[in-house]
C-alpha cells in the first residue's frame, strides 16, 4: 500500500516539475527575438507588351539597387530583404513603368511588360513564314503585320511602294527574276510585269522615286561579245523609256541601286562591293557625280544603300566578311570620306549578327532586318545613338527585303 501511495507521490512531482518546466520556457520565448525571414534573390523578365519578346538593356531600381536586364532580358539582384517595394523600370523606346512588389525571399521568376512608345508609319518587307517569300505589311503602331501577297508558288522579293498605292517587287515566277507590278489594296489583284529590259534577262532591286515616276533597277544585257553583264537600268513608268546608266561609253555595273525621293541622285554598289557610287540625275540624263572606295580607307565592304529623307546621308549594311558580322553604317554625301562614316548599329549579342537592308522613316529613324526581326534605332541631330535597338516584328519566319511603306 505504501508503495503505491509514494509511486503517485513521485509521479505528481515529476508532473509539476514539467509543468513548471513548461511555463518557463514559455515566459522565455516570448522575450527571445523571433527569427526573421531570410533575405533572398529577386529575379524576373522584362518583356515588351506587344510582341512578348524580351527586352535587353533596361535598367531597374528597387530598394536602392540597380541592375540591368541582360539579353535575354533577366536580371537578378541577390539578398534583397523580404518587405513592399516599388520596381522601377527604364530603356530608351519604352515607357517607364514603376511596379508594387511586395518580396518574400524565396519566389518565383515573375515578368514585368513594358509598353513601347508610339511609332508611326509602316514598312514593307519580304517573309518566308510559308515555304516561299511573301510580302507583308508591318504597321509600327500596334507591331501587327498584315500579309500583301500571298504565293506559295513563286517567291516574292524586293518590295517597294509607290505614290499611287501600288507597289513593285521581284518574282521568280518566270524562271528568271522579273519586276511586277500590282495594287495593293485591290480585291482582285492583277500582276503586270513591267517591260524594262529584255526578259531573258534578270532584273533586280528595285527602288523608286516619291512620284512613282523613275524605277531604277539592276539588270542583266549582253555585250557585244555576247558576255552577260549586270548593268543598272533607269526606267520612266509613265512615258516607258528606258536608259542604261552609263560613266562615258562604258556601262555601269554594279548592285542593288537606289534613288532618293526626288529622282535626282542615284546611289549604288560597284566593284566587288567595296565602292559607293553617286549620280545625279536630270530627266533622264544620268552623271556620275562622286566614288567613295571604303575598302581602301576602312576595308569595309557595303550592301544595300538607301537615302535619308533630307537626302544628305546614305545608309547602308557593312562587313568584312560575308560571312561574318554585319553592321548598319551612315555617311554624309556632302563630303563621302571616312571620317565622316558613322556606325548606326551595334551588335546586340552574338558577335556574329548580320544587320541588312536598312531603311530610313520620315521621321529620320533607320529600321533593319535581322534573321526574323526587324529592328530599328535612332541617328538625333546628326549623331549616333549607339543604346539599345527597339524589336518592332512579331511571329515566325525570317524577314528582309524592307522598305519603307509611307
């Protein structure tokens, strides 16, 4: 009987040691510091609002840090402390945009739109979304492209718009390359091709003047010895005459011709595409008027020359290599020398990006194609902006062949 009584005994003292074990670990812990949440990485994605695709190069603020988005438009800033923020966002073509971010230390990758700012006009361009090229119509107001000419036969190159809403491109549909034209607004369009020179022969690159009068274009014609030789062409749409661009007696060979918008200075590529050639152009009279040779100053080779809407600069594409990186280039033709070449674009990545066919807008700014996009990037009072580029081109498939559609 004794053992039981001491047995309870010694179990209600063990009960109230642990009871008062208890409450004072309890009484403790309420003075004792609660650990605090951990500070961790904060990372995400900057992505344009209208295309989706990411945004490089802008620069972002929270906390007191700053950070930049890389190429694939990511950044991360390490250890920043769990608490509301306000993310601010920044990058020339883009409005800036300030988030609420409330970060808890550990989370996922979030992304962050920034809205471009308003472009205006449109461009044409020549696309292999289907298994041939076709011409499309991107408008920059709202980056949507709309398709001009859909072929699945032939492929459809080179367009250029004229005054009266018609535009001309090249076509392989002959078998040789001819020059078409066609309404682009017509429900039921019909194709004329255009009697320039002889249809055996190939006829590329065209470019017109703002009238939709004087088309200049590079083609192919026989000497006397029956040698084939690319020539440059200037051809009246309205009174159908032809003249084959001539210095002297000898005919003009080169590539990819330009007119500027008062049809009265050509600009093409000559030799192995290391000079610049300049004409003026009197009606139909055609004068060679200036040569620039950029592989003998900057052994540079150039492709793709185009007016700027003053008429006093050409840009054009520029490499060493054709099949190394290209770059966008401008110079003044008032005095074409080397040290007034300025570069336009820059490498935005991969060393070997090839920047092509650029086109000037109205508004002085250059737009060019790169493999499935088209980019463009601002030259402000006669000097270079070497920021980041703005992507304008949505969807799949390559795009080139881009002209100025306003």
């Amino acid at each position: 009987m004794y053992n039981i009584f001491s047995m309870f005994t010694n179990i209600y003292n063990i009960q109230k040691k642990l009871l008062f074990l208890s409450l004072t670990l309890l009484i403790l812990s309420g003075c004792l510091k609660r650990p605090q949440p951990q500070a961790g990485d904060f990372s995400g994605k900057v992505v344009d609002a209208y295309t989706q695709e990411a945004v490089p190069g802008v620069t972002l603020d929270i906390g007191g840090q700053n950070t930049t988005t890389d190429l694939d438009g990511k950044f991360s800033i390490a250890v920043l402390p769990p608490g509301d923020y306000q993310l601010i966002l920044a990058r020339e073509w883009y409005n800036s945009r300030t988030f609420d971010v409330h970060h808890i230390g550990k989370q996922k990758s979030l992304e962050f739109p920034l809205i471009p700012l308003p472009l205006e006009g449109k461009i044409l361009y020549s696309g292999n979304r289907t298994k041939n090229w076709e011409i499309y119509e991107l408008d920059l107001s709202n980056n949507r492209s709309v398709t001009q000419r859909s072929n699945t036969t032939y492929a459809e190159i080179n367009p250029i718009k004229i005054a009266n809403n018609q535009i001309i491109f090249q076509s392989d549909r002959s078998g040789n390359g001819d020059l078409f034209l066609c309404d682009i607004d017509a429900i039921n369009i019909i194709d004329k091709a255009i009697p320039c020179c002889s249809p055996v022969y190939k006829d590329e690159y065209p470019s017109v003047d703002q009238t939709g009068t004087k088309l200049v274009f590079k083609s192919g014609e026989s000497d006397k010895n029956g040698k084939e030789e690319k020539v440059i062409c200037l051809y009246n749409l309205q009174s159908k005459e032809l003249v084959v661009i001539k210095d002297g007696a000898q005919n003009i060979t080169g590539y990819n011709p330009a007119i500027n918008q008062a049809g009265t200075k050509i600009a093409l590529v000559s030799g192995n595409y290391e000079k610049l050639l300049l004409f003026d152009v009197n009606g139909m009279m055609v004068t060679k008027s200036k040569e620039f040779d950029f592989y003998a100053s900057n052994k540079l080779k150039i492709n793709n020359p185009c007016w700027c809407p003053t008429e006093d600069d050409i840009a054009f594409e520029a490499y060493q290599d054709s099949d190394g990186p290209r770059a966008i280039y401008r110079i003044s033709i008032g005095s074409p020398t080397a040290s007034s070449l300025k570069q336009v674009s820059f490498n935005q990545g991969s060393g070997s990006e090839q920047h092509k066919n650029p086109c000037w807008s109205k508004k002085g700014m250059i737009f060019f194609s790169l493999r499935s996009d088209i980019y463009g990037v601002k030259v402000i009072d006669g000097s270079v902006n070497n920021k980041p580029l703005i992507m304008v081109s949505p969807g799949s498939g390559d795009k080139e062949y881009i002209s100025w559609s306003e």
